[in-house]
C-alpha cells in the first residue's frame, strides 16, 4: 500500500510541521528561527535565520560518519573511449577543500559569482561543490553554449571567475570551449577578473598572462602548500546557485536557488520520491549544464549519500544503443532519471530492445521520466523490455524538483500513462481557467501552484524580484503559473498536455497538440513524432504533425502519414483538423532533449525568428524547413 495519501495529507494538515520534520534530515550550523516566514522576500522565504553549508551536507558530514570509503562520484565516459574513475567521499572531500582554496586564493569570497562552462567531467562537480563550501554563487552554462548567449550571462550575473576547459566532446567532433569563452568575455560588458582552464588532452588551450590559470597547475600547488579550504556558514535564503532559463524576451532569465530549502527538499525527494538509500549508485543522465543536472547528478544524491554516475556520452553512438544498459550492469545502478527523448532514441535504433538482453540488470529497480512528455507508447517499450516500473514525473527549472510524480519511495500508485503522477507534498496544483476560476475534473486549463511555493522552489530571479512577479505571479494572483496546460483526473492524477503556448485554437476550439502527438506515438512504425499548430487564414490555426520512423521501417513513408492521420480522425475526432503529417529524418532538439516546436511554428509562420541558443544541430531547421517548402506549408515563400 503507497503512503502517498497519508504524507500528502500531513502536509496540508500542517505544512510548516511537515518541513520541520524534513528540515531534521540536513545539518544546521544555526537552527532555523522560522520555518516559513510570509514577510520575507517577494512570497516568503523558508528557513529563516538559520546558518547551514550545502557542501558541509553532502560531503563532510558523509565522511564524519564513517562513510568516507563509499563512492560519491562514478565518471564513465565512453566518448573519450572508456575513461572512467571512481571518487569516494574521502577524496572528493580533499579535492573540493583543496579547488575552493584555490578559489579564495584567487580572490573568490561568500556572495561573489563564478560562472561554471565546463563539460560533463569530475571537475566540474568538484567546482560546483568548491563554491558552495566557500559560499560563492554558481552559474553553471552549458558547456559549448554560443559566445553571446555566454556573453548575456556572464553580464547578468557578473561573475569574479570563469571556470571552464580546454574543449567539450561530442559524437564525431571536439569543440573547443576556450575560443568560446575569450570571444564571450571579449562581447561581455562585465569582464571576469580571472579564468581557471581544465586543460584536457583532446585540445590544448592557449592561456593568457595574468588572466588565465591551469587548473592542474593551481591544484598541484594547492596540494604542495597544504591549502584546503572549510566551509564557510551562509543564511539558509543566501543563493547558492543562478541558473538560466531561456526568456521569451530573448533575455534569460536567472532562476535562484537558495541553501536551506534547495537542501530540505532534495534530501526529502531521494528516498520518498526515488526510493534510494545512502550507498545505493544513482544515475540522472543529463547535463550538469540543466537543472536535472544539478537537482540529481550533483546535489540529491551526495546530500542522500548515494553514489552518483558523471556520465559523459549519450543514449545512443557511444558507442551504440546499449549504453545505457552497459552503465547500469557495470555500476549497479539501482534508478536510472533521463528524458523520455533519450529513449524514443534507443527505441528508434533498438526497436526490438535486442541490446538490453545483453546485460545483467538484475540490480536495476525503476526508470524515471521527465523533461518532456513522456508518451505511452515509449513507456509502455520501456516497460516490456525493462520490466522495471516506468515512472513519469512533471518539474521545472524554476521548482528545483517534482510537482507531481508518482513517489517509488512511499509506495507506488497505481499508474496512468500519459500521466506524471499526482502532486507531491508542497504542491497545491490547480487548473484555472483564463479568468483565473477553477475548472472541473477534465478541463483542459492554465497549471497553477498556490502560493507559497514549497523548499526548493525559486524564490525570485536573480536581482530582479520584479521581473520574477510579471514573469510568474501577475496573470493568477496568489498562484505561481507554470505556464503548462493540462488537466487533473477525478483521482487527482495530472495530465500535462503542452505548453500555454502550443494550445491551438482551431475554429474556436481549444485543442492540446500533446494529446494529437499521444496519438501519433502510438503508431507502431513511429519512433517519436511532434505536432504543432500554424496560422491558417479558415480556422486561425490548424495542426501539423511530424513523424520520424523507427529504424528498419521500410514502407512507403505516405501510407504511414495518411494512416496516422487516420488514427487522430479516430481517437480525437474530425475537430481536430489534422490533415498533413511529414515524415522527416529527425527533429530540431535542444541539447536537453526539448522538441523545438515553436521555432518550427515560426518558420512555417513566416515569422522572424532566431537560431535557438540550445539547439544541438541547426542544420536539422533548414531540413524542416524544405519538408515544409515541399508540403506548400511555408507562409510568404
């Protein structure tokens, strides 16, 4: 029996009372005044008055207690031909004490900023860890973003240092990452007073003069000197981290964390909602670069005690679909977090799930899910060949964690596919209507969290507490508008259906272009799909869809589109209007995995648009964009 609907209903009862219990799982140097104090900041801010050390958590406590042995980090990196290095507590505690020190002997103190633009590589964790020991702000950038997109963040956050490396590794290519980096701190207003340069053997970079410093070199010196650095306490509301999301504006947006609740509630998700224990090796495959990246690959599991995989590869090419399965059997990864995105890529090469076969996954416990929706048919793919429980779960850059999953640690629930579970405690979601009403079990409206928001949670941007109100809490007073469209069950039971945004209105009906792509998933030759609406001059706006097959689909591509529009005629209905579906090689994707559909929109649209800063291969938008030149569906050409 799942303890869900006790736990939640302990929350509502007494929701301070609730985080103090949670609150007791995490070392204070100074204990909390207030759990929630409604005064504060621009909603309220939890754990007021008290004095604590992120770092201190997830390393120097772990090791005071005996555990010091146990591997924190596992880096596997089969794009570099198989390098791999496993660090304890006990040296991941030396190697973070010693870089923060090199940190402060660069003249890095407690609420300064360092902007972090590194690969998916140990050292970029220990600098992550370094900050936060010495109470400096991280910035992490994904690594080999575009100069000026870097350049907008380094003048937001106006960081003393860059800390960075000589080249980031991709299938087929090395980028080198320090041309990068000089051309953005060159376009910068704010010029960073100094860079510390990981210099790896695929790319040496040149380093200038009294700007520029090799990370071994300064942690040789450091180690020669004895120079290790304590933690320095930090109020539980000081930022420990800025994280950029991208702004509709074209500005990003700086998504701040804070020590206290960031920690109060990631230690409360690892075994609650992941079902993981101190010891067990968890895997978030991603990029430290995203939030999931520093929820899960950096700061859950070492806070948890866990072991964590540094992963360095991706789902399929490094060398071949069965990577995934290769890490988990090596290390005996107990739970597994990726996007759904990566495994409509290992379907689409291993449709038959032939390389899972070769590997002992008998330590493997479940498959988490998030960052898009997850659609049934990959689920349900995932479930058959995994036979592990398949579980979807809903968050955001901005909530740090899950808003709704379905929490292996209290017991499973039931599941629904197509749906992210139900909302976890903190989380009171509401579905409103444009007038801000509440709507009725079914109804497709605006999700909306009430305020306030849970530990964890951003509580503004990055000094610009106005911008976070109009941006989150104007158009719902009283909520947080997560700018997601869905609807909630009779059971409670979330259904994320698309962005606010990709909600059509054909001839004044409102239609989700998730439920449309649900549809198309499920066609057995379709290994991921995407639906998006465009301007028609009838109906205002009708949807297209995009289908990529799976490998090995050897049929005329035409007969599949015509019976996928077969398939939306029958499970939605002739409302729908969805008439042209477009086989294509593949999709325009963020690095992340996000499916760029409003980019395409703008381009059948004939709307003004830019390269997106996250894009993982242009070149895929000027293929879209002849797919649509040949279909008649580009406006103005």
């Amino acid at each position: 029996m799942s303890r869900y609907h006790e736990v939640y209903a302990h929350w509502q009862d007494d929701p301070e009372g609730f985080w103090a219990e949670a609150a007791a799982g995490i070392d204070w140097f100074t204990p909390p005044r207030r759990v929630f104090d409604p005064a504060a900041g621009v909603y309220g801010r939890w754990f007021t008055g008290a004095e604590c050390n992120t770092c201190h958590n997830c390393i120097d406590r772990h090791v005071k207690a005996g555990r010091g042995d146990q591997p924190a980090l596992i880096y596997d990196s089969p794009i570099t031909g198989g390098t791999q290095r496993v660090i304890t507590y006990a040296e991941l505690l030396v190697e973070v004490s010693r870089f923060a020190a090199v940190l402060q002997g660069l003249g890095v103190g407690k609420g300064d900023r360092v902007v972090i633009y590194m690969p998916m590589v140990p050292e970029a964790v220990i600098a992550m860890l370094a900050c936060a020991r010495i109470g400096a702000v991280h910035s992490v950038v994904f690594g080999g973003f575009a100069a000026n997109e870097l350049a907008t963040r380094i003048d937001d956050a106006k960081p003393k240092l860059v800390v960075s490396a000589s080249c980031g590794i991709e299938p087929g290519r090395v980028i080198a990452y320090k041309p990068l980096l000089d051309e953005a701190i060159d376009i910068a207003s704010h010029k960073p007073q100094k860079t510390v340069i990981l210099q790896r053997e695929q790319v040496t970079a040149d380093l200038r003069d009294g700007r520029d410093f090799d990370w071994h070199e300064l942690m040789e010196a450091a180690k020669r000197d004895g120079m290790m650095a304590e933690c320095v306490p930090v109020a539980a509301t000081d930022p420990l981290y800025i994280l950029y999301t991208s702004g509709t504006t074209g500005q990003p947006k700086g998504v701040v964390r804070d020590n206290g609740g960031h920690m109060v509630a990631l230690n409360w998700t690892m075994e609650n909602i992941y079902g993981v224990k101190p010891g067990d090796v968890y895997w978030a495959a991603s990029d430290i670069g995203w939030v999931v990246g520093h929820s899960y690959i950096v700061y859950g599991p070492l806070l948890a005690g866990c072991a964590s995989i540094v992963f360095e590869g991706k789902p399929v090419g490094t060398p071949d679909a069965g990577v995934f399965w290769r890490v988990i059997a090596e290390h005996g990864v107990k739970v597994l977090f990726t996007a759904p995105t990566a495994f409509r890529a290992i379907k689409k090469e291993d449709p038959e799930g032939e390389l899972i076969r070769q590997y002992d996954l008998s330590g493997f416990k479940a498959l988490f899910l998030a960052g898009e929706r997850a659609d049934p048919d990959t689920v349900q793919w995932a479930e058959h060949h995994l036979r592990v429980p398949v579980i979807d779960h809903w968050w955001q850059t901005e909530t740090a964690w899950a808003i709704a999953a379905n929490p292996l640690g209290l017991g499973l629930l039931p599941s629904r596919y197509g749906s992210p579970g139900v909302p976890m405690p903190g989380y009171e979601v509401a579905i409103l209507d444009d007038a801000g009403q509440p709507l009725a079990a079914g109804e497709l409206g605006a999700i909306c969290i009430k305020l306030p928001l849970p530990p964890g949670c951003l509580p503004t941007l990055w000094r610009n507490d106005q911008r976070f109100r109009e941006s989150y809490l104007s158009r719902f007073p009283g909520y947080y508008e997560t700018a997601d469209a869905g609807f909630a069950d009779a059971d409670g039971y979330l259904f994320i259906m698309a962005r606010t945004d990709d909600i059509i209105n054909v001839a004044g009906h409102r239609l989700s272009t998730g439920g449309m792509e649900e549809v198309l998933a499920g066609h057995p030759d379709v290994a991921e799909c995407a639906v998006l609406g465009i301007a028609d001059d009838l109906k205002g706006q009708i949807p297209i869809g995009f289908i990529v097959l799976k490998a090995g689909v050897d049929r005329d591509p035409g007969g599949i589109e015509a019976e996928c529009v077969g398939r939306i005629r029958e499970k939605i209905g002739a409302v729908a209007s969805l008439k042209v579906v477009i086989t294509v090689a593949r999709l325009p994707k963020t690095r992340s995995g996000k499916i760029l559909r409003g980019t395409i929109r703008r381009i059948a649209d004939g709307e003004a648009w830019t390269m997106p800063a996250t894009i993982d291969d242009p070149a895929i938008l000027d293929e879209i964009t002849e797919a649509l030149r040949a279909r008649g569906l580009l406006r103005g050409a």
